[in-house]
C-alpha cells in the first residue's frame, strides 16, 4: 500500500500573527457557523489519513503516554488526533498546536464542539522558534510532520522536545520512514521520490540519521513500531 498523505499543515514551521489572541473566540464564532449553515453537521477539513491511522496509533499511545499530565501535539493538522486521543485518555491534557492559522481555526472549531474538558485551546508553535509556547510537557506527539518539512525543522523538533520533557518522558513520532537507508516498500521509494519533486528539502527520513539527531541532545530510541501502510513509530525518551 501506499503511504499515506500527511495531515493538513504538518510542517510544524512558520508563524501565525496574533492568532492566540483569537482563537477562544474563533473556536465559538466558527462552531456556531457550521451549526447554523449545517444543522450540527460541520463542513470543517478532514484529513483521509488521520481517520484511518487514528486507531493504530492510539494502540500505541495507551502504552507510551503517562497516565496523567500535559500532551503537547506538533503539527495538530485538521484536529481529528487531538479530538480523538484526548477522548480516549480523559486524564491526559492535551495542547494542539499547528503553524498554520487556518489549521488553529479548524482545530478550534472542532474542538470548541467536541465538548472535551481535557483539551486546551489551540496555539501557534513553529519548532525553528524559540522559546516554544509551551516551556514543559509530559509527552510529546508529533504525527506524519518530519517528512514534509526541511531536516531542520526534524532537528528543530528535537532540541525542542528535549529541552520540554523531563527524564524519561517521550516524544512519538509517526509516519514513513527508511530503514538503514532503505525503502521499506516500493511504495515509500514512490512517495519519497514525489516528495522532493514538490520540494527538495522534504522526503521519508531514515530512523537511523533521526535517532542520530535526538541522540545528540538527549534523546534516546526506545522503541521502533511497524504501523499500517508501510508506516512507523518511533519513541524516544528524554535520557534521565
């Protein structure tokens, strides 16, 4: 099978301009919209993806994330991983961030109407930029972003993570990757090659060269997972 397309406005980078001051009041003007337009139906972005592989990711995640504590999720895309896995672990607080503004209002609309008690309005977080927002999590998750970003943003992501976690706690990632500088299906040599076509910098990343990365500022490779459609997981730990 092929790869799977990446969430809407993955790349975790870039900046949306006074946005944070907005959102809460977006999140209700955009909820009421679609309720009105849609009779409770909402017309809002959804990512194909995201749906399918919600379900195998959350498999993983019930033996990753702590029990209790702050989530901080990259590159949150349409919402529907925030929505879905904040519901599913009702003692976690999970804080969706994206780059992108109109990703921020899309989350804040589906979550305003989620009805979840456990989700914190969204925020802008480019990972090139320092300080982050958000100073200190429990855990991190960033899903099918380091792919479609230029390999700085995956060592930006790192020193981030890094600095945020405390020891032991764990950044996940997820989505195609090579191993040991090899395609793991003809599918991802495709995917990989229309990458860079759109964009030289991005493309499939080996789990090798992103261990070396996080490695290098104190993360370690914990475990490596292989995901449906020729996708992985990858948990490091902050080393204590």
């Amino acid at each position: 099978m092929a790869p799977e397309p990446a969430a809407d406005g993955a790349t975790g980078m870039s900046a949306a301009p006074k946005l944070l001051q907005v959102v809460k009041a977006t999140s209700l003007s955009l909820v009421r919209f679609h309720r009105d337009m849609f009779g409770g139906m909402t017309a809002l972005p959804s990512s194909p993806a995201a749906l399918r592989n919600r379900g195998p990711i959350l498999d993983v995640l019930a033996g990753v994330l702590p029990p209790r504590g702050l989530v901080l999720e990259i590159a949150s895309g349409t919402g529907e991983h925030a929505e879905h896995f904040a519901a599913a672990f009702p003692g976690l607080e999970w804080q969706p961030t994206d780059r992108d503004a109109g990703s921020l209002e899309t989350i804040a609309a589906r979550l305003g109407s989620a009805g979840l008690s456990n989700v914190r309005p969204p925020m802008c977080l480019d990972v090139t930029a320092t300080p982050w927002p958000v100073a200190r999590a429990d855990a991190i998750v960033c899903i099918n972003m380091i792919h479609i970003s230029p390999w700085a943003a995956c060592e930006a992501l790192m020193v981030g993570a890094a600095a945020a976690l405390p020891a032991g706690a764990p950044l996940y990632l997820y989505g195609p990757m090579m191993r040991d500088g090899r395609h793991t299906a003809p599918s991802n040599a495709a995917f990989d090659a229309d990458l860079r076509a759109r964009d030289p910098a991005w493309g499939v990343r080996d789990v090798a060269d992103v261990a070396a990365v996080a490695g290098r500022v104190g993360l370690d490779l914990a475990a490596v997972v292989p995901m449906p459609s020729n996708n992985f997981s990858l948990v490091l730990r902050r080393r204590g």
